[in-house]
C-alpha cells in the first residue's frame, strides 16, 4: 500500500467532508435541491469504511503484537465511522447528524501524535499541574466566599448564593471577566483586583509547566530518532558513547523530497551532511556518482572552503544529519580523531575536483591565433 498517497486520500476526504459538514448549516445555497454536500458526505464516510474494512483484512493473520495495534486502530476507526450512520437511523436531522462528522479529525495525520505527545506531558507533569489546581481550587473557593459575605447585601442578585459567587470568581480568575457581574464596594474591588492578579500567575505557571513539558518531551523524541539516524552512519560508529550523545545533540534531522537541491555549486555554505538514509546524486559528474547510506558530503565548507565545489541532488526521499560549522568546531576541538577523518576525506574530494577541473581544461581545444593588427608603420605589434 502507498502510505503517502493513502494519507493525501485521507487528508482529502477529510477537508472535503468537513466543508460539506459546514456547508448542510448554510440554507439557500445554489443547487441545494441536488443534495450534493450529502452525495460528498457519504463518499467520504464510505472511504473511510473501506479503509477500515481493508485494515481488518489485512490484519487478521497478523502476530499478536499487531493484532493489538490494529484493534485500537480499528476502535479508532469504528468511531469516527459508526456515529453518523447511528445518527440517521435514530431520526436525527442530516444537517444535524453529520455535524458528527467532525470526529474525521481524528484521522488527521499528525493528530495521533499529537494526541500521544500531550498524554505524555500530562503524565510526566501531573504533580506540578495538580498542584497549581489545588491553588486555584483554593483561590476559586476563598475568593467566592469573600465576596458572598461582602457583596451579598450590595448586590444580592448578583453574589446573593454561593454558586453566584463562584461563577463570579471563575470569570475573574480565568481573566475572561464578561462584566456582567461587578463588585460595587470598596473592599469587593480590593478583593477583585486581588483575584485578577492571581489568575494571572496560576494560568502563568500552568502555561509554564506545559510549555516545559512539550518542549522537553519534544527534545527527547527528536534526540531520540536523530540518535537512530546516528547509529547508522558507519562514519561515528568508532567514537565511544559519551561522544555519540553529544554529536547527537548538534545534529539536526532534515527531510528531503526526491529530485531537491541540497546544496549547489557555488554558493556558499556553512554544514556539512551525513545520509542517515536514501540516496543523493552529485549533478554533472560523468559518470554518475551516487552517495547512499553512510555517505557525507559538504565537508569542505567545514575545512576553510565555503565555496560549494559541487551540485547535490536527492536521488530519492532521504533523511540527512546536518552538522552546522560552529557546531564542527566545537566538537573536533573535544574529538581531535573525527576532524582528522574530515579532513581527510576533504583532502581526498578536493584532490578530485582539481584533477576533474585539470582535465576539462586539458580538454578545452585551443583556437587557432589570428594574425595581429597592423600598425601605421605596416608592421606587426605584438
């Protein structure tokens, strides 16, 4: 199965049945009476039945460890598929039943690792995070009670119960304040101000503790999949694990579609690559030269010359290591044995491009002289 082209017809059957979804809640469109947004809505559910049923059938002679994997898909997929038509068998209006449809998000690409990212960050901060609800909870609960007993003579429509008074201090603390219920006495809008300040640093530390999760969780799983790239490279297997951890961390992973120019000839540059997988071809070269798994190219940039000495063109979907130059420097200043290596094998493609140039020009046929202009005195200048 092509993944990537079944995830663009997913992609599509998705934006197409939402705008169809949006579209049922607009009355007095042209061609409204063609009942087309259904027609499209139902293409689009009976795609995503499809792409259930088969995944159910290729999986049923799967081992055990996949089987569980496809039965939380398939729970996925029952989901997103079986509300709508359960809907419409109940009697439920079409324009309302397919409002449904927005659970096809849930087949959004990137939603499951989304999904599974922020699971993760829950977890990993619950205690920090229960404890900023417990000081809401508190702040929620005191402030209400505080302005019951000042405001409830005042103004007993507004802060005369309890309850009242919370949906006041809800408002206030989540810094959303409608306006719809003031405090109207002095020491109320001590108490208010109060409140509003204390909103502000518990959504403060919430957004805080969640901003350092996704950042640091999101850090490990790029270290993570950049380390399985390194291990790759035949070029690091010699270093010791201390220094796989910390090339690790200065490389960045970059993505490239087939037929794109990673660097070209000419143009300055600051980083060298390493193929962690796929394949680059080095444009002009006749032969063709092709660099596969384990390669790395670009390293001249790092030894002196920023000057591209070459055209490099993915020959299929690869994934590249990218070493910065600052980043070189600091590492072979720790590792003397791997700018060594660079070096070498610099030497050795910088040697090549020169005896390529040499021969092009040896081949270059000379033109034939012409005869000099004459001078006032009849004869030849040189």
């Amino acid at each position: 199965m092509n993944t990537s082209g079944t995830a663009a017809q997913r992609l599509t059957a998705m934006i197409a049945g939402l705008l169809c979804m949006i579209i049922l809640t607009v009355p007095g469109l042209p061609f409204s009476e063609l009942r087309w947004a259904e027609i499209v809505l139902w293409s689009c559910l009976a795609f995503y039945i499809c792409e259930w049923a088969q995944r159910v059938f290729a999986t049923r002679d799967a081992s055990e460890p996949r089987r569980k994997l496809s039965d939380i898909v398939s729970l996925t997929d029952a989901i997103i598929v079986l509300p709508v038509p359960a809907a419409l068998l109940l009697g439920v209006a079409p324009a309302t039943a397919w409002l449904l449809a927005a659970l096809w998000l849930i087949k959004m690409p990137a939603a499951a690792a989304a999904f599974s990212l922020l699971r993760r960050v829950f977890m990993l901060e619950a205690k920090p995070l229960a404890s900023v609800i417990v000081i809401f909870l508190f702040v929620l609960f005191i402030s209400a009670i505080a302005m019951h007993l000042i405001e409830r003579d005042a103004q007993p429509a507004a802060f005369g119960t309890l309850p009242q008074a919370l949906y006041w201090a809800v408002t206030t603390l989540s810094t959303t304040g409608y306006g719809d219920v003031v405090p109207i006495t002095h020491l109320g809008r001590l108490i208010a101000g109060i409140v509003m300040i204390s909103g502000l640093a518990v959504f403060g530390m919430w957004t805080g503790i969640l901003a350092n999760g996704f950042a640091a969780e999101t850090r490990r799983r790029d270290f993570t999949r950049t380390w399985e790239f390194v291990a790759r490279v035949p070029f690091f297997k010699p270093l010791d694990p201390g220094a796989i951890i910390e090339i690790a961390r200065m490389l960045r992973p970059q993505q490239v579609a087939e037929r794109t120019v990673i660097i070209r000839k000419g143009r300055h540059g600051d980083s060298m690559y390493f193929i962690a997988s796929g394949q680059v071809e080095i444009a002009g070269t006749h032969p063709k030269v092709l660099l596969g798994e384990g390669a790395f190219f670009g390293e001249l940039a790092l030894l002196g010359d920023s000057i591209r000495t070459a055209t490099v063109v993915a020959a299929a979907p690869t994934t590249l290591l990218v070493l910065e130059l600052s980043d070189y420097r600091i590492f072979t200043a720790q590792h003397p044995d791997l700018a060594r290596a660079v070096e070498a094998a610099g030497a050795r493609r910088l040697a090549e491009v020169r005896a390529a140039r040499d021969a092009a020009q040896t081949a270059i046929p000379r033109e034939p002289a012409h005869s000099a202009p004459t001078g006032a005195d009849g004869a030849g200048t040189d």
